[in-house]
C-alpha cells in the first residue's frame, strides 16, 4: 500500500472504527463490574491496552516499516526519515468512557517527517467520524467543514480540558475564573480530540487546553486546521506544556490574548 495522504487516511479510518468497535465491546461487557475493579480507572487501563495492541498488530501485519506512538506503549521503533508514524490515543476521554458518557473518541493520525498529514476521530459510543488530509479538508458524513462564523469572544461558547495533575488543575482553575466573565461560557467536555473536530464543525466556537499530549490533539489538531481554524500554541510553538489554542482566525486574536494575559496571571 502507499502512503499519500488519501491512503494514509482509508488506513486510518479502517483501523479507527474496528478500533472504537472495540472500545464500545470491552465497555459493554465490563459495563456489570466497573464499580468491583480493584481500582477506579482499572476496567479503562485495559480497554486502552486493548485497543492499542489491536491497532498495533494490525500496523505490524499490513505496514511492517512504519512507526507508531500510541498512549499506553510509547514509541514503538524510531521511523526512518520519510517513512510514517502513526499517532494514537486508544481512549480520549477515558473518564467518559468509565462513566458511560458518549463522549470517547479513538484518534488516529499519519505523520511523515514531523508532519500530520492525515487524521481521524471516531467517537466510539456514537460512532460519528471526523476526517482530514493535509491540503484535502476536512469532513464529517460527506459535508466539508469550516468552523464557526463567531467574531466576538463575549458571544463564544470555548471548551477546554484539565490535565491529571493537580497543579496544573489548580492553574487552570484560575485561567477560567477569569475567563468565564469573557464569554458565552465554557464547555468542559472530557475529550480533547473531540474537542477538537466540535470546534472543526463549528458546534463549538473555540478550544483551548494547556499540557495536551501529541496524541491528544494530532488528528483533531489537523482536521481543526484543514476546516480554516488557527490552531497554534501560545507563542506560535508546538503544544507541550504549552497552551494550545483551535479557534476561527477571527476569533483567535482575541482569545489568544486573553489567554496570554491569564494563563501569565494564574501562574505555574
Ligand atoms: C484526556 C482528555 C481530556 C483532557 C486531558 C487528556 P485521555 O485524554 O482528552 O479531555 O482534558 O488533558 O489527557 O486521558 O482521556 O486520553
């Protein structure tokens, strides 16, 4: 098989769905015992496992040279220059997922030299798909999308998401006490890559979350930019510890602003 962005895609789009077919089985099953595992986040660890291993095999058996970082396992293998690593969160919004609420997504992306060039979402409970190539779009059930046509940040309604870790949480606190008297008001929807491909549809107007990890935002990330939306850092650099902001280019001045202003304020 080839690796064009179009390709890439009808791969990823396979793997995803058996992948989150997966994901909604293993919830189903576990669905009578979740409250008995031994701890809160056990019958999750293992669905993720799951999920990974099956679309790590998958790759193995179809597309021997390519690499894949996925949540659970790392990086598998460093990828020669040229060749594709593929990106996965087997459950974004694992929280969702232990509670039953039907936002959890599996997010698959194709890189090539540092570059994402393909990239989907599959909200596993529901089954809704969002699709892009790098210079192709992207798409949702056939209709291409262009984000919302929102101007003002009083009138936009932004999610965002909260890391693990306290301090972080204690920071991000802060950002929205702030925030919130600035907009519509927020959303807080437990699924960055979901996040993401709403605010690519225009359902919601913008997103910001600081300390996503690449395999959070890789294929939302790119179907968020190939819909027109600016999706950069703080300072322009790459999402880490940084702040990573999705919004329409008529929105994102002023709400990267803003967040400049309060995520300085709210310290760490
Ligand atoms: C998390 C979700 C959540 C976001 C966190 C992520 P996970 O991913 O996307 O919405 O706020 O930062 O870590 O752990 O459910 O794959």
């Amino acid at each position: 098989t080839g690796s064009t962005p179009g390709e890439l895609l009808e791969i990823a789009v396979r793997l995803a769905r058996d992948a989150a077919a997966t994901a909604r089985r293993m919830r189903d099953e576990a669905i009578g015992d979740v409250q008995t595992k031994s701890t809160d986040t056990d019958v999750v660890t293992a669905a993720d496992k799951a999920v990974e291993r099956q679309v790590a095999d998958a790759l193995l058996t179809q597309r021997p040279g390519d690499g894949l970082l996925g949540e659970e396992y790392g990086d598998a293998a460093p990828v020669a220059p040229g060749a594709v690593r593929w990106i996965l969160d087997p459950i974004d919004g694992t929280v969702n997922y232990l509670y039953g609420l039907p936002q959890y997504a599996v997010s698959l992306a194709a890189e090539v030299d540092g570059t994402v060039v393909a990239g989907v979402v599959v909200n596993a409970a529901t089954g809704d798909e969002w699709t892009a190539t790098r210079g192709g779009g992207a798409w949702r059930a056939g209709r291409r999308l262009t984000g919302s046509a929102r101007t003002t940040l009083d009138q936009s309604l932004v999610a965002t998401g909260f890391g693990y870790d306290a301090r972080r949480r204690e920071h991000q606190g802060a950002v929205l006490a702030r925030l919130i008297t600035r907009v519509r008001d927020i959303r807080r929807l437990g699924a960055a890559a979901l996040d993401l491909c709403l605010v690519a549809e225009g359902t919601l107007d913008a997103y910001f979350e600081k300390g996503l990890n690449l395999w959070d935002h890789a294929a939302g990330g790119l179907i968020a930019e190939e819909a027109g939306l600016v999706v950069s850092g703080l300072s322009g650099a790459p999402a880490g510890n940084q702040m990573l902001v999705a919004a329409p280019p008529a929105l994102f001045g002023a709400l990267h602003d803003a967040l400049v202003e309060l995520d300085a304020a709210g310290g760490a």
